[in-house]
C-alpha cells in the first residue's frame, strides 16, 4: 500500500479512536509508520534526503517496544500479562486487532516523498494532539507515563519530518531556480541567434 493512503488509514482509525488505550496503539502505529517511512527514502528516495531519512528511520524506531513486549507475551509497557489487572489489558486487545505487525508492514511503496511527509507531520501533529488529551484526562499513573513517553516519541519523529520537508522544498526551489535561469539562457540564445539572422540577412541586399 502507497505510504499517502497507510497514513490517511491511520489518521482515520486514530480519529475514531474511542478508548485511551487506542490512542496509545494508534500513536505507535504511526511511530511504525514513520520508521518505514524513513526507512523507504533512505533506500529509494531522492538523494538528497536519504541521510535525514535514515534518522527519521531510526528516530520512529525509537518508539517504546511494543513489539518486542508483545512477542514476549505482553501488552506493552505497564502490561501484566492477558490474564492481569494492569492497564495495559486495553492496549494488549488494541494491538491484538493489528494482527502479528503493525499496519507499517504493508507500506509498499512511497511515490510521492513531498505529499507522504507532508501527511505524516500531519498525522504525528494529531498523535501529540490526541495523546495530550489522553494524559490530562487520566488518573492512571501508568497510562499518564506512556503518554508523557509517546508525545516526546512523535514529537521527535515531527521534527526530523519537518527537516525532512524543508531540504525537500529547498531542492525544490534550487531545482526550479536552475530551470528557469536554463530557459532565460536557451531564450538568450535563440535571441542572438535571431539577431545574427537579421544582421546577415542586411548585410546580403
């Protein structure tokens, strides 16, 4: 699945996102999101971002091990086990609902770097958002931490986009900048050219 339509999937499913443990799986399904992401345009990507992507790589990657938790038996951080009181039973069933990956793994492609990075800083500013709401409503120490950890987690993977997206612009502009001054020399040209035309075609009467 292209990276523009995985990121409008999860924007939707953090919108509808009804309990705070959803949040907290969402939020991690985007931070899975903008490692492959980064990832991606490190290996195929423009050139030019490559370097940065590879830090967006390892900054999503970052995130709070969710994963490992899970293929050990766990829910997540704070979890006690499936049969457990903790809080982290809420997210254990969120993360049941993704399946044995996250929803990153079925990124096949990123064809359009510009309109992906723009709509994973979106998604990551709605994380933060949702994940802000999410601790100043809780009175669960567990939950409060996790979203303390997330937002520093998209927070970061926001900034390295941003970077991201203002080397991409950067080119951009450098690139139009060079055509335009390419065609104002091929006019140039065809203009002299013209010139030494007419001058010829004076001197021949």
């Amino acid at each position: 699945m292209d990276a523009e339509r995985l990121i409008g999937v999860t924007r939707r499913a953090l919108a509808g996102s009804g309990e705070a443990w959803d949040v907290i799986a969402e939020a991690w399904q985007a931070q899975a999101l903008a490692q492959a992401i980064g990832d991606r345009l490190a290996l195929s990507g423009p050139p030019e971002l490559r370097g940065e992507a590879r830090d967006l790589g390892e900054t999503g990657g970052r995130g709070w091990g969710l994963p490992e938790a899970r293929e050990a038996g766990g829910g997540g951080p704070g979890f006690d086990g499936p049969g457990g009181g903790g809080p982290g039973r809420e997210l254990f069933g969120a993360e049941v609902r993704f399946g044995d990956g996250s929803r990153a793994r079925q990124l096949s492609s990123v064809s359009d770097a510009r309109g992906a990075l723009t709509g994973l800083a979106e998604l990551l500013g709605e994380v933060g958002i949702a994940l802000v709401a999410v601790a100043c409503a809780t009175d669960e120490e567990g939950l409060y931490w996790q979203c303390i950890e997330a937002i520093d987690a998209a927070d970061e993977a926001g900034d390295r986009v941003a970077g991201l997206l203002r080397r991409l612009v950067a080119q951009e502009q450098e690139r139009a900048r060079k055509e335009t001054r390419e065609r104002q020399r091929q006019q140039e040209a065809e203009r002299e050219r013209e010139r030494r035309r007419d001058h010829g075609r004076g001197r021949g009467r």
